[in-house]
C-alpha cells in the first residue's frame, strides 16, 4: 500500500485567485508559507521557512476563495502533485509541486475581526464583562443527583 497525504497548517502569502476550468468547475489557487524553528551546531536558533503551492477544485475552490485573506492561518489536508510542461519560449522542461487540498479549514481571522459576510452571533455572555473568563462559558447544572456508572447504556 502506498501513501501520498499532506498535513500542512500555515499562512497566505497571497489572496487566492479563482478561476474556472472548461467543464464550469472552479479551482483556486494561493501560496502556503510554513515555518520550522531549530538550533543549529552552534545553539544559535534558525528559523527556515516553506512555501507551498496550494490548489483546491469544486466548491471548497468557491469558499476558500471568497473567505481566505493574504495573512490568515489555514490548514490543508491533501496530496502532493507534480506538473510538468514545455515552456514554448526557452523550450525547456518546466516543473511545479502543487498540494492539491482535499480538506481545507479556515484558521483564525486576521486581528480578530469578522469578515464582511460574516459577523458572530452576539450572545448575553460575549456582552457582559470580560472581567471573568470563566464567566463567558455556558455551564450545565446537575444538581445534587448522583450517577451511578453501572446505570450508562454505553
């Protein structure tokens, strides 16, 4: 059995760029950058950063296009793809790695803020105070009744 899975959590370097293909379907297209931090031989720490070629096809195209921003945090799940083509002007063999996305989730928004399609429903506990962290979390009294283990179907 053989595997070609990618997991990649990074931001945009660029705005996605939409485009469809003969067949109506949409395909998106945006930069991924990654970064690792390590030490070298010295202790002194480096830091080394990738970019990733990132393509998304059919709907996830369409939403990714219009939700992504150049700087937001994104994570990919899919598999490396490699193209290759004759460039008509030097004649030469070209080649492009592309992460083509089979999963995409949208990290956080950039500052914070919410897109302008989108704004987060405002509930009685995001309005009062921020004094307390712990009381902006929806809590589930159970009373004073006690569980016994043996009476949980599953």
């Amino acid at each position: 059995m053989y595997l070609n899975k990618v997991l990649l959590y990074g931001n945009l370097t660029r705005d996605p760029e939409m485009k469809s293909l003969p067949s109506g379907s949409k395909v998106t297209q945006f930069s991924l950058a990654t970064n690792r931090v390590y030490k070298d031989q010295n202790g002194n720490k480096q830091e080394q950063t990738e970019f990733h070629n990132i393509v998304i096809f059919g709907r996830q195209a369409e939403t990714s296009a219009q939700y992504l921003k150049k700087g937001q945090g994104v994570m990919i799940e899919g598999r490396i793809q490699t193209r290759s083509w004759d460039d008509a002007a030097t004649g030469s063999k070209k080649y492009r790695t592309e992460i083509i996305a089979e999963s995409v989730q949208f990290g956080p928004k950039i500052g914070g803020g919410s897109s302008e399609g989108y704004s987060a429903p405002k509930t009685e506990a995001s309005a009062s105070s921020k004094a307390s962290p712990a009381s902006d979390l929806d809590t589930i009294d159970y009373g004073d009744t006690n569980v016994n283990v043996d009476d949980i179907p599953f």
